[in-house]
C-alpha cells in the first residue's frame, strides 16, 4: 500500500495536528497523500486534492460519525478504510491517535487485516412514487418524528407480516451497529462475522416486545401507521421524513464495506474497554 485517501473531520481539535503528524510520517515512509478539500484546507491546501480512485487505502480521522460519513460516502470504490479515533467513543475507528505511527508503519509492511462488513440497503417509497434510497454502515431508524406519541409500526419478514409494534421507534442495525443505537436501546451484540441484522425497539408500549434477529437475506418492510410524520433516518447522519402509509424496505446491500485494523486487534478486549464491562482487567 502506497497511495492513501485521507479524510479528516475540521471540527475535531486535534484534527490538524493529527494530519500534520500523518502527513510527516508518510513522508517518511515513502506514502503519497490524497485528501478531499475540507481535509487539505486543515494544512492551508499543502496535500493534494483529488478522488480516492486509484487510493490503496482510506485514512479517517475522526471518530464514529466520520467512520460512517467515509463508509458511505467511499463504498463504491471498495477501498479499505482505517479509522482514527479522535472522538470519545470511538467503537468504530481501528485505531486510537497515538497508535498512528504503528498504525502507518503497518501499512508500509502491508500488514494490515481487513474485515469485510455488510451494509443494510434502505428505501422509502410513498405509493409509487421514491422518496430515496440509501446505505447504512450502522443502523436505520423509524421514528416517531417530532412527537411525544407512541407509534405503531407494522413490520414484515419476507413478505409476511411479524407484528404490529406500539413503541418510540424501530432500530434495523448490522452485527457493526449492534452495539451503537441498538444496544442502548436493550438490543443484543452481534460479533462481527453473524450473517444477521437486529431489529431493535425504542421504548416499546409493552414489556413483552423483544429483539428480533433475523438472516441478513432476509426483506424487511417497515410501514407507519399513525396519521401524522414520522422520520427515518440513516446512520444517524441523513433523514427522511415519512407519512403513514409510506413504505421502508430494508435488507442486504450489494456494496461491502472493508474495514483495516491493526493485526493483532482483540474484537472482545476493545469491548470490554469500551464498555468497561465489570470484572475485566483491561
């Protein structure tokens, strides 16, 4: 790997000293930088600009929302991404900021392991006509809007109705956003590799309604009920507004994501880190 696409998010503080520091680095090791215009404008326009076509590799630095900005933004290109958390949480990115020298060092060596993760793929239709169409790395929500209304949501599986839920909202997420908005939400961990997507609710108006796991293959159909708005939104990061009677399809995207971490990177110890799960001695 030689050629490196960096994306860094502005309002981050260290944002432009981490880039500074990546930018000498890979000086010194004989990579050539590519940044997107907001990234190079951090360094008064001193790396080149351009698309991350013929990149070998995605550097982002930020934290879990720029992770997902890339994921989307980059997934045609089928690109890996490595993610440098400069964030607070930061489940998402592979590294933590002072681990990029290694991290670089790694990538000269070609040493990198590279997960290959699923994106859900998400439309809304009202009648005929598309609203939009898009791909999460993490999750989509159905939501109740603006109100402070339960809503009722039916939810089908292949064609075949599940339930009618009475709730805050629905969660769709990946095994990689399973331990974002759906964990909070009561929802179960997927390890990386489950082939699964969760259907998580918020706030459900009945103690009896639980997480559903279902295959990845699977079609999932989502449709509101109530009559007033509701909002779907996308990572977290893009929204549609949405009517009862609209219709959300979820499942399986053809597009990949390819994530890099560091070699010797332990899925369970970074939870246990993260989640300062009791007990645990990391």
């Amino acid at each position: 790997m030689k050629r490196i696409g960096v994306v860094a998010h502005p309002g981050k503080p260290r944002a432009g000293e981490t880039l500074r520091r990546l930018a000498a680095r890979a000086g010194e090791l004989g990579l050539h930088l590519t940044a997107d215009a907001g990234t190079a404008g951090l360094l008064d326009g001193a790396l080149q600009t351009g698309s991350f076509e013929d990149a070998d590799l995605i550097v982002a630095l930020g934290g879990d929302g720029t992770m997902l900005r890339v994921a989307r933004e980059q997934a045609g290109l089928g690109k890996p991404i490595l993610g440098v958390n400069l964030g607070k949480l930061g489940f998402l990115t592979a590294v933590d900021e002072h681990e990029l020298d290694r991290a670089l060092d790694c990538v000269v060596r070609d040493n990198l392991r590279i997960s290959v993760r699923a994106m859900l793929e998400v439309a809304a239709h009202s009648g005929d006509r598309a609203l939009g169409r898009w791909r999460a790395l993490n999750d989509a929500v159905i939501g109740s809007g603006t109100s402070s209304r339960v809503a009722t949501l039916d939810l089908c599986l292949d064609g075949g109705a599940v339930t009618s839920y009475v709730c805050d909202g629905l969660i769709v997420s990946t095994p990689l956003g399973s331990t974002g908005h759906s964990l909070s939400a009561g929802g179960p961990i997927l390890v990386p590799e489950t082939e699964a997507f969760v259907v998580s609710l918020i706030c459900p108006h009945t103690l009896s309604s639980r997480p559903l796991v279902v295959p990845d293959s699977s079609r999932l159909t989502v449709v509101p009920r109530d009559g007033r708005a509701f909002l779907l939104a996308v990572d977290g990061q893009e929204e549609q507004p949405l009517s009862a009677g609209d219709v959300v399809t979820l499942g399986r995207s053809d597009t990949v994501v390819r994530l890099a971490y560091l070699p010797d990177r332990d899925y369970f110890a970074m939870l246990r880190r993260k989640l300062h799960w009791s007990g645990s001695s990391v």
